[in-house]
C-alpha cells in the first residue's frame, strides 16, 4: 500500500506527445506504472508507444479507459485549465509538473479542487513514487528508490533524490515519496502528506523536507504535534540564503522571520521531530530515529 | 519583479487611487523645474530597488528649488548603500521629486498572496510608516488582517471592516474603501505578488493618498502583461546576475569564496548549507535546471568563474533529468574556453550517466577533484583553502 498512487491507479498523462511529457511517460510505464492514457488536443486518435491511446479530451480518455490519476505536463499558460479539466472530468488524483504557473491561477486553481473534493500534488513538483508498488507518476530516476517503510515528502526535486540516494544504501527503502512542489501556493501541503502518511499501514516513519520561505514547515510542525505517532525526520535547507532574495523556487524567498531556516527547524523541534543536522546526515539521522524507536 | 516607487504609483494612480503629485527625473538640469511646481516645498526621494532607502538619506525633505538641486546632484548617478543592497550599493539613475504633504496620521496598507492559506490577503495596520516586519514583532495585534476568497474577490464589506479596525474616522471610509478595492483591482488586473502602501497618508486636508508604493509582479505572469510602463529596471542588478537571468540560470551572488554549480533549487541551498557548516562560505546559489544542455551548463560555469570571489568550485550533481556526462561535457568546455586560469573544481556527481561524467572530467585533466559524499566534498573544499 501506498499514498496517493498504488496498484489500481490508472495513470492518464496530460501532454503526452510533447517533449518532456513523452520522455517522462516511457520512463514511467518503464518503472511499472499502468499509463492507460494520453490527452493532447488535436493527436486524437493517435496511439503513443504504439500501445497508449491518445485522446482530445480528459473526459473522453475517462469514459473509455477509466483512468483515476492524471500527471500532466502542459505549458504553464494553459496548466491551470488542465487541472481543471481533469477535476471535472472525474480524476480523483492530479499532480501537475509544470513549473511556472502565475500564482493567481494557482489559488483559483486549488480552490476550485479542494472544493471539488479531488486531490491535488503540485504544481511545479517532481511528482509521486511508490517503489512498494512500482507506481512512478513523475519525473524522478526511477532507480534511486528501493521499497520499504519510510516516507518522503518534500518541497524539492533533486534534494529528494539526494535524500532518497542516502537512505537506500543504509537499507532503508520508501514506500511513498511525494513532491509536493516549490511553489508558494500549492494543492496539498506537508499537513496533507503527513495526515496520509500517518494512516497508512505500511509507512513507519517520515522524512520531512523544507526550506525556507512561507509557513507550511511551522503549520507542519502544529500538526506533527498534535496528530502525528510515527517518527518524523526533517531536514530544512537554506541556513545560508540571505533574506529577499528567491532562491531558485519561487516560494523560496525569506520575507519574514517565520520564512527562516532557523524559525522552521525551532518549530519542528519543539514539535518532537528529529532534525538533520546537515544535508549531509539525511541518511544517518533517520537510521537513529527507526533505531529509537 | 521589482518595480520601482514611481511604476507602482503610476500603476495605483491608473486604477484610481489618490497619489502625491510628483515628477520623475534622471537628469540634474530637469530638477529645478520639477521643484519649481511644488514652490520648492518637495521631497526627493532615490528611485531603487532596495528598502531602507530613507535611513541611508535617500529620502530628502527640501524648502526650496536650490535646495532641490543640491540635494539632488548629491544623490543622481551615485551609488547608494542600504542595509538590503551590497556592500557597492545600487547605482541611482532616477529621482521622484514630489510633493511635500501636511500629513495628520500614517497607516499601513499591502496585499499579498498567503502561501500557507494559498489566498490573497490584505494587511493593515494603524502603525504606518513603519517596517511591517517590526510591527509584526512588537505589537502583532495592530496587524489586521482579511482574506480573499478567489471566487467572488474582496468584498467592501471587508473593506468597511478594516476601516472600523484602523479607527478611521466615519467620514473617510468611503474613501478608504473605494481605494483599498482598487489597489485590489490594481493587484489582480497587472499579476501582482505584492502591493505596499505604507505610509498610506490621511493629510491634514482629510484626504487619503499613496504616500510611499512598493509593487512586485508575478514573474510567471509576465508573457500576459503587456503594459509598458511596467518594465524591469535590470540596471538595478549587479552584470552578473543580469548574465545569468538572461541566460535562463537561476543565480544569487553571495560574499564567499566556493563557486556552487548545482541542479535544483533545493539541493542547490542544501550544498551551501554543507558548505557553511564545513567552515567555508559560498560565493553564490546556481541552480542550472533540469533540462540544461552542455552550452548552459557551459554559460553557468562561465558565470561562476567572472565572479573574481571565487577561489574554488563545487559542483554538485544528482543527475535525473539532467544527465551527468552533459554537465561534465559542458564544465570540460568552459575550463577549456577560460581566458583566466581555472580554480580548483570539486566535483561530486550521483544518478544518471554519473560514471560516464566522472569518466569525462577524469581524462579532461582540468584539475578535478572527484569525491563520492557530502563528506569528503567537504573535507577536500578545506583542503584547498
């Protein structure tokens, strides 16, 4: 079992014939995933890898081929609508690649799927894996992660996969890593992931990822406190970044205290997690939290 | 991206909020004439992309025309410093001279996107004229705050509550709430990240204005602005970050000395994070992308090696996206290219096509120091200080 994807997700790709959404869906149906669609306006009809029908509409991939979850890739000017025609057309789980969507399609956005009651991971994530079932909907290297009991989640791409190239060596598999983008407002936050996480039967503990900028490390930390048994190991990056600055992520700027590296670690601190001392140590501080525990 | 004090007005005053009469210039011949409209009785104010402007005498209260133009020829074409700039300061390339007002109370007025309740809110406070960031501090209950809700957008109602709150007097709030929905107008219609107004002025003459704007707009939002006045002013940015902006390299100059290649944002902090703790200090934040190719990665070494703070470099790769013998292709090609010698580069590579990379930095013989971990990246940093 695993969070968000599992073995009956039925993955629908939302820009699948262009450059980076076909590159990512073979490596995806490579590491085991079921892509049972594609949508592009104007290739229906086509067939993509000579096996996955490609459509015009969300809602017609749905009708004919029952598709659950949606990953899409399409342009930043047109993502937003993407998530919605994917919402409206019945998916229950969207993640959304795309980096750049102007903010304020982005609150819209979230709003009308938290309504919707659809989940949301992203925009500008690097998506979900779950090596326990071999479901990869997302733009990670597949052969980074092995199976097991420790979650991931993370506002960052590559600091995951250094995370998860940590944790592997040292026998420590995951059974979800979810993204959950680097952007300032998003559709499922730390508090989402942690919930699931910490109702699932097969995840025993889970690494935190923050960085600087906003409040979700500190609204994580609340809830860590109040509604979360299972260790929770958390590294927050950007001690060195100087304040008003956006360090690469456009939610990664520090415009307040709260933003501070320091003022997140104090609060996930006070909340019992264990922290990581050094990006280094992700590896070796989680080893001694299962230890502990 | 920043705007400048002078867009952000013209930007308010476009959608119908009140702001002082003021004049642009960049020149010191057109100062006596900009003075002369307001009888000599104005403020000179440097038009910057940095806060703390004022308390580095960047904002000037003159009484007369002479006055103006002193003041003005000893700010124009210089460099100032604040608390938020570097230690070179920024270049001042134009003032807004503007009317002086007989001001009775300073409010505080802004709109920004909540990333937390990922909505729009609006902030205010009765202590204007002050850095929020303090008021936050000393006495967090003067902060009101409201929530947009995206569907049906700021409500007067909400206008009209905030306006109890201030304890604005009866008469003014109409006027208060036609220019809070309009500076909300302004916010939503031009894909804003943040409005400021502060001090938002009550004159003596009961008249609300925009005394002092500060405006950022979403830079994802860009390709559907289209109004010209709102253009970047990139002589604000020191030449290297202009390079690499331009070059589609996400950079950030820092005081050290350890030039950072990275990929990724976060891993990208979390390399200058090990490299603080290892007791060196970075020299930058350079996050090159997932779908960088050699010629980028190229640029972003060339980046790396104009800055003349730098004495070492670490790269840092997990190749995902990114394959690991491009980026090799691509540091191999600008140590080559450099006109100047090249420092030492400390080279860790994980994930895709790693081997591959390490194998083309090897034969290359650029002076590669090639290391498995964090840790011995760090130890070998040390050892070249």
């Amino acid at each position: 079992m695993s969070i968000f994807v599992g073995k009956e997700t039925r993955l629908l790709v939302q820009g699948i014939t262009g450059r980076e959404g076909s590159y990512h869906t073979s490596r995806c149906i490579e590491y085991g995933t079921n892509v049972v669609a594609g949508v592009t306006p104007g290739k229906g009809g086509q067939l993509f890898a000579d096996k996955v029908p490609v459509y015009d509409t969300v809602k017609h991939a749905v009708l004919d081929t029952k598709a659950n979850t949606s990953l899409i890739f399409v342009p930043p000017a047109f993502a937003g609508e993407a998530i919605i025609e994917a919402v409206d057309s019945g998916i229950e789980t969207v993640i959304c690649i795309t980096e750049g969507l102007p903010v304020s399609d982005s609150i819209k956005v979230c709003d009308y799927v938290k309504r919707s009651g659809a989940k949301l991971i992203g925009p500008n994530c690097p998506g979900i894996i779950s090596p326990v079932d071999n479901v990869k909907a997302g733009i990670m290297p597949g052969h980074v992660y092995a199976p097991g009991r420790v979650g991931v989640v993370s506002r960052s791409g590559t600091l995951t996969y250094e995370a998860v190239g940590q944790l592997t060596p040292l026998g420590i598999g995951q059974s979800t890593c979810v993204g959950i983008g680097g952007d300032p407002v998003s559709g499922s936050d730390f508090v989402d992931v942690l919930n699931l996480f910490e109702k699932d039967d097969f995840t025993d503990a889970i690494v935190m990822i923050g960085e600087i900028g906003g409040t979700k490390e500190q609204e994580a930390a609340e809830f860590i406190k109040s509604e979360v048994s299972k260790p929770v190991i958390s590294l927050i990056v950007g001690q060195t970044a100087p304040p008003g600055r956006r360090m690469g992520h456009a939610g990664a700027i520090i415009t307040g205290t709260a933003a501070l590296a320091s003022s997140k670690v104090k609060s996930l601190e006070q909340a019992g997690a264990f922290i990581v001392p050094s990006p280094a140590d992700i590896g070796s501080t989680t080893k001694q939290a299962l230890e502990k525990n | 991206m920043k705007l400048h004090e002078y867009q952000a007005k013209a930007l308010l005053s476009k959608h119908g909020v009140p702001v002082p009469r003021s004049e642009v210039i960049s020149s010191l011949s057109e100062v006596r004439q900009s003075a002369q409209n307001f009888n000599g009785k104005c403020v000179v104010k440097v038009q910057i992309h940095a806060g703390g402007r004022g308390k580095s005498g960047g904002v000037k209260l003159v009484d007369s025309v002479d006055m103006a133009e002193e003041v003005a020829g000893q700010l124009l074409s210089k460099n100032i410093v604040t608390h938020q700039t570097s230690p070179e300061g920024v270049p001042v390339n134009d003032l807004l001279i503007e009317e002086a007002l007989n001001v009775s109370k300073e409010l505080y007025l802004s709109i920004l996107v909540d990333g937390g309740l990922g909505k729009v809110i609006v902030m205010a406070s009765e202590a204007g004229g002050m850095e929020i960031e303090q008021v936050a501090e000393d006495t967090p209950d003067k902060i009101l705050r409201v929530v947009v809700d995206p569907n049906v957008g700021l409500m007067s109602y909400q206008a009209r509550d905030l306006a109890t709150g201030l304890g604005i007097d009866k008469k003014l709030h109409s006027q208060f709430i036609k220019l809070l929905l309009n500076t909300y107008e302004a916010f939503i219609q031009t894909d804003c990240s943040l409005i400021e107004i502060n001090p938002l002025a009550i004159t003596s003459q009961g008249e609300l204005l925009a005394i002092d704007a500060k405006a950022s707009i979403d830079e994802d939002a860009l390709f559907r602005q289209t109004d010209e006045s709102l253009q970047y002013d990139s002589r604000q940015e020191p030449q290297i970050e202009k390079l690499a902006r331009t070059s589609g390299l996400s950079y950030v100059k820092l005081d050290g000395d350890v030039g950072c290649l990275v990929n990724g944002a976060g891993l990208a902090m979390a390399t200058m994070d090990v490299t603080m703790a290892a007791g060196a200090t970075p020299a930058n934040f350079l996050d090159v992308g997932g779908g960088a190719d050699v010629d980028k990665v190229h640029k972003a070494v060339e980046i790396l090696l104009s800055d003349p703070g730098v004495k070492k470099v670490f790269v840092n790769i997990f190749g995902g996206i990114l394959r690991c013998d491009v980026v090799a292709e691509g540091i191999v090609a600008a140590a080559k290219a450099s006109k100047t010698p090249v420092p030492p580069i400390v080279v860790r590579m994980l994930g895709t096509n790693a081997e591959e990379g390490r194998k083309i930095l090897k034969e290359a013989n650029i002076g590669v120091y090639l290391v498995n971990d964090f840790t011995e990246a760090t130890k070998t940093i040390k050892s070249l200080s």
